[in-house]
C-alpha cells in the first residue's frame, strides 16, 4: 500500500514520553515505574505530567516509596492515565496506578544534548527530581500500527533513543532498580529510553 502525505487518522495528543522500567534482575518485576509526558497538544491543552510509582505493587503509603504523579495539568495527566498509562504493558500489573496520588509539580524543564545524555527535572511541594537517562544508544523511528499499539485504537509515532542507564534523585533520594534490555517489535531495545516527537492518532 502506498504511503499517502496526509494521515486520515485524528490526532489525540502529540508530544514526548521517554520512560524508565526498573528492574532489579531481569527476570524479576519491576519495581520502579517511571512514565513523563511533556504534551504539545491534546484534548485538555498543554502540559506535563510524571507518573512515578516506587511501590508498583504496593500502596504507596510509605514516604520514601510513593505512587504520585506530579503535574501541571491534572485534567490531562489524568486523561493520560485513564486511555493511555493504564494500557502501557509495564504498568498492567501495576495496581498501584489506580490509586496514584496527583501532586503539583511546577518549573519543568530538560538538560543534556539528547545524544550522550539526557535529563527531565522539575519540582514539587517535596523538593527537586531530577530523572537522567545516559549513557544513550543510536535513534530509531517507530510507526506502530493500530493493532499492534498499546491501545490498540491508535496508530504511535515516535522517535526512540534507548539508554543503558539512569539517574534518578527525588528531593535527594535514589530509587530502586535499573534497566534492563527488551525486545521492542523485534528489535533489541531497553526498559530506559527517551521517545520524542510523539504522537498517537486514532484510526
């Protein structure tokens, strides 16, 4: 089929996601969960938000273990949650996502070239994060079709760059876990990765 210049699809939100899965062995669960959203456009405007759960499986009660998402648009961040995050494969199990806490988080900004290393920092009531991804991998571009999506109502564009490592510090402290290959539609990839310019249109 040829390709046509124009998608015919409508386009929900468009934007960036980069994400941090961490592990402590590779066969093991996860147990952080880390998913950041810098919205250009969508259907509740602007905005980010930054689904942080340290007790995936948990409650999230314990102070240095919360399940919180900090943003500066909570009618989008939990839209976000509801039609997208839930349907993420990392956060199915993950019950602590209904129950997340939704914090405000404010002054959200980056640092890094995006080739060697790559920073998203912002800060909350608690203090600063800072969520580093270095060292980064070559990039790749993905065009997932509709039935293959996380969804499976929507067509994913995104540019990825998979990173090796991260760095991690919430109001000074580290978190659990660290990256750990993956298979991403057949290509070997990482449960750490940066995905700009991404954009979800439903078909």
């Amino acid at each position: 089929m040829d390709r046509t210049p124009i998608n015919p699809g409508s386009v929900e939100w468009s934007g960036e996601n980069p994400g941090m899965y961490l592990k402590e062995t590779a066969d093991g669960p996860f147990v952080t969960l880390i998913s950041f959203f810098r919205v250009v456009m969508s259907p509740h405007g602007r905005g980010h938000a930054a689904f942080v759960l340290l007790d995936p499986h948990g409650d999230g009660k314990a102070p240095e273990k919360p399940n919180v998402c900090y943003t500066d648009n909570e009618v989008l961040a939990r839209y976000l949650k509801d039609e997208f995050v839930s349907k993420f494969g990392a956060f199915k199990g993950a019950s602590a996502l209904n129950a997340c806490r939704f914090e405000k988080g404010r002054e959200f900004g980056t640092a890094g070239n995006a080739q060697a290393t790559y920073t998203e920092r912002f800060k909350t009531d608690q203090g600063e994060v800072n969520l580093t991804w270095e060292p980064l991998g070559d990039a790749f571009y993905v065009e997932m079709p509709k039935e293959k999506s996380a969804t499976g109502q929507h067509e994913m564009f995104s540019l990825f760059l998979n990173a090796s490592g991260v760095k991690v510090s919430i109001a000074g402290r580290g978190v659990a876990g660290k990256p750990f290959p993956r298979d991403f539609s057949g290509k070997a990839s990482s449960t750490a990765f940066l995905a700009f310019s991404e954009t979800w249109v439903r078909r």
